[in-house]
C-alpha cells in the first residue's frame, strides 16, 4: 500500500509514525511544503534564550502525546513544568491570582458576592440537553452566570483559542465541558462525579528538554527517508489506481492520500477533485496571533508561575504573558528570565497583522501597563501567524461533520489537521492515531469529537 501524508505538523508526523508503526509494509512518503517540519511546533535560540513560536507543551492528563512520545522512545526528552506553573493569574484592572480552590473562589476579589452566588447556583440550573450548539458565552451566562464567563471564560478562551466565548463554539471548542452537563446535569455536579472516578492525579505540563523542536527532531528521525522537504502539495487527483499528487517535486501516486496540511491549503489541493468540498473547507476561518518573546538579564519583578491572561473587559493590548523561564527553567540561561507575550486573536486581529517593530512595541506598552515591567531585553524574538489558529465558532461540528462525510467517500482519502476536531497537541496526536488506525483497516474515517471514555 503506497501511503502518502501531505504536511509535516505534528498532524502529519503523528499519522506518518502510527501509519508506520500499525502497517510496516506499507510505502510511505510524507510530503511537507516548507524547509522543515514542525509546522507551527517551532523553537527558536537568540542569544542564549529559548522561544516557542507556538506551543509550550501539552498536559498529562490526556494520554495521547504521553503514548506517542513513550512509543517514539523520546521519554528521556520529556521536560515536566516547574510546580510554580500551576499558578495562574488573570488581569483585569490588576493582576489576580487565579483561584485554585473552594476557600479561594469564595475569598476571590475578583468577583463580587452576587457573582460568586450565581457561580454556585450552578448546581441548580437545569441541564439543557436540546441544544445542538451554542457559544461557550451563551453556555457560560446560562449556567455560571454573566460575571464568571467575563472573568475566567473570556481569558481562558483568548489563552486557549485566541477567541472571545462569544465567537467560540462551545461543542466545538469544549466537547468534555458539554458532556458534563449531558451526562451529570450540571458541571459541579459532573466534576465531582468525575473526580470520584479519576485515580490518578491531575495533569501536569509538560514539555521537551530543549524545546518542542527537539521532539520534532526526534520524530522526524524516528520517520527516516519517507520525509521529503520543500514538497508543496499543489493538487490531489483521482488516478486509475488510486491517488495523484502533483507536488513542488515532481509527481507522486499513491493509494491512500492523508491530508494533514491547514484547511486553507487543503481547500486549494483538492479543489481539482471536489470543488464543493473545498469550497467547505475554504470557509473554515482561522484567528491571527503573534508572539513576542523577551529575554532579560534579570527583573525586578518576581514571575513565579504559568503566566497571565488579560480579560475582554482590561482593554489591553496584549492577550496575556507566559513567563517562560518560570514554567521551564531551561528556556533561558541560569539566573536569567524570559517571557512571551501574545497579540491578536478574535479581539483584536489587527494587531497581529501589524509590523515586527510594531509588535514588539505592544508587547512592551503591554507589560509595562500589566505587569510593571519596564526593564530592557537583552533578547527578543517575533513570531507572526496570520493564519495561526483555527476559529471553531458555532456551527463549526456541524460544517466538518459535513466535510469528513463526504471526504469518506472517496475511498483512501482522509483528512487530518487541528482544523476539525481539536486544537492541542493531545487532539491532533489522539486523532492521527485515530486516522492511521482507520488507514490500516482500509477503512474511512469519519472524525468526531475526540472523548476520553
Ligand atoms: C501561538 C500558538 C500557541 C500554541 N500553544 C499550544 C500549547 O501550549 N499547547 C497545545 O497543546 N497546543 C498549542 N497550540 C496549538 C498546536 O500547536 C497546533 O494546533 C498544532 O501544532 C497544529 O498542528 P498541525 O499539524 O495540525 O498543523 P500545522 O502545525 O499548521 O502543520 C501543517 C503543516 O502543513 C504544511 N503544509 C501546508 N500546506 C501544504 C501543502 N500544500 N503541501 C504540503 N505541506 C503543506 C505546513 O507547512 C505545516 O508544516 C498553539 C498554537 C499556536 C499557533
């Protein structure tokens, strides 16, 4: 069986190892567009700093990277955050600590007595199981209440999709957080049930010693000679015996074609083949964001844990600040410190677009005005993503459910990407396997939102 992925993300790398690893006979090609693979998995040294343009990691608390890095053989490259990580801080005229529990929520002054009420009357809101989607803002002031959506959903959506919930589908976006109220009638209720259950602890970030580029090295060693570089995929046709690609190297066939590339750029290449389909795909939007890294000989102040995220409601320019060097030690050199701040997404797309000067003079209007920090950096680092994450709004399942249904007509043609059903590093490594599994029975893949069981 001639296999060939399109795109080297860790979409793609994730489907070319299970492929490799669940069919060891087959022929298998991985054709990336760029110079590297990695996609926006990248790390970056200036002057002695480490920068992720994206990624920092991934929790522990979905198996799925965990297993593909155990079955890489790469667990001497795992890098556990520092425990100062579980702390978190939101800015909204100040900055706050982020309650951790019961105790802490209620002493919160973040939010007021009323807010905090509504918050707990949770447990007495009915469950609404009718409803198909819904924006996680609409999810969010229906059960929790006005005041905690705008406080911890608005900055978990910008932390976690460069969103606002109010452009964010909830279904889409936070399929675990909907079956709470599915299956347990209310989240409290469903969290606690849950964690009755549960008997590990928690998740914990982790990372790679080095960066996430050096799992990406890894994995690309792992893959050998089936990588090919500076292979844009322009257009996938039928052929007689199965697949046709044209590529920037030439022709390929093959019988089984993984498009693991962005929406956008899969859109373009299977135009030839279904022009509807990609007309779907092209409509799937994405959310620009860019990052600006700072490293410092030292601070004045003290950035000990995860990070911060602004609120909607702070009016910043910034979205929030990962303090780098305090989650993983070994981002900057001893006794240094480095940060990233991120810029952009749905509230403030613009920004993101804007010139590197441009963008590193937001970043340090944003810390100075958030944070306090006025120091000079002795390093920096910009990472612009016009296109950087999938935008999931509502309707978002319902126009990919549509999408797969029809790619799993055209037998051996599958799609894979962080543009359909999940964006984390978990999601995109649960769903290759879930794709390779399928190329190994010979048999379609209609997606769907990944679950733990
Ligand atoms: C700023 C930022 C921070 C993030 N932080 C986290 C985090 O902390 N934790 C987490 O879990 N997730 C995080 N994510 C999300 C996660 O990193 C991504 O969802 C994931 O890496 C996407 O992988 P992918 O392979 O699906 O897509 P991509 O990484 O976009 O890879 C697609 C690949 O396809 C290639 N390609 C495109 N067109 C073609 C073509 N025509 N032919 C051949 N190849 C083509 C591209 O060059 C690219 O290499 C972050 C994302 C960003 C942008």
């Amino acid at each position: 069986m001639r296999v060939a992925i399109v795109g080297g993300g860790i979409s793609g790398l994730a489907t070319a190892f299970y492929v490799r690893r669940l069919c060891p006979d087959a022929e298998l090609t991985l054709l990336e567009s760029s110079g590297h693979l990695g996609g926006t998995m990248v790390t970056r040294e200036v002057a002695g700093f480490r920068f992720e343009g994206g990624s920092n990691g991934f929790l522990s608390n979905k198996p799925y990277t965990l297993d593909l890095v155990r079955e890489a053989g790469a667990e001497h490259l795992l890098l556990p955050s520092n425990d100062a990580a579980r702390v978190r801080y939101i800015y909204t005229d100040a900055v706050h600590r982020l309650p951790e529990s019961p105790p802490a929520f209620l002493s919160t002054p973040v939010l007021s007595w009323r807010g905090k009420l509504r918050t707990l009357a949770e447990v007495f809101t009915p469950a609404r199981r009718d409803i198909v989607d819904e924006s996680l803002r609409d999810f969010g002031y229906r059960r929790v209440g006005r005041e905690f959506t705008d406080t911890f959903l608005d900055p978990m959506s910008a932390g976690i999709f460069a969103s606002t919930p109010a452009k964010l589908s909830v279904h889409a976006a936070f399929p675990a957080v909907v079956r709470l109220e599915r299956e347990y009638g209310g989240l409290f209720r469903g969290m606690i049930k849950r964690r009755k259950r549960r008997a590990g602890p928690g998740g914990k970030l982790m990372s790679f010693k080095g960066g996430v580029g050096t799992f990406i090295d890894h994995l690309a060693g792992a893959l050998g000679g089936t990588v090919r570089l500076d292979a844009e995929v322009h257009s996938v046709r039928r052929d007689p015996l199965g697949y046709r690609l044209d590529t920037a190297a030439g022709e390929q066939t093959a019988d089984v074609v993984a498009v693991a590339a962005p929406a956008h750029a899969a859109a373009r290449m299977l135009g030839r083949l279904d022009g509807e389909l990609a007309g779907w795909m092209g409509d799937l939007g994405y959310t620009p964001i860019s990052v600006v890294g700072f490293g410092y000989d030292g601070l004045a102040r003290d950035l000990n844990g995860f990070g911060m995220l602004t609120t909607s409601g702070a009016r910043q320019e910034i979205l929030g600040v990962l303090w780098d060097s305090s989650i993983f030690p070994d981002r900057a050199p001893a006794g240094k410190k480095s940060l990233r701040v991120m810029i952009g997404g749905q509230r403030n797309a613009e920004l993101a677009l804007r010139s590197e000067t441009e963008l590193v003079a937001i970043a340090r209007r944003g810390l100075r005005a958030t944070l306090g920090i006025t120091e000079e950096p002795v390093a920096t680092f910009v990472q612009r993503w016009p296109r950087g994450i999938p935008s999931y709004p509502v309707g978002h399942l319902a126009a990919v459910d549509r999408i797969f249904a029809r790619v799993a007509s055209f037998p051996g043609l599958y799609l894979i990407s962080n543009a359909y059903y999940g964006i984390g590093l978990n999601d995109c490594v649960g769903n290759a396997l879930r794709c390779a599994q399928a190329i190994a029975k010979s048999e379609p893949w209609r997606g769907g939102p990944l679950l733990e069981p």
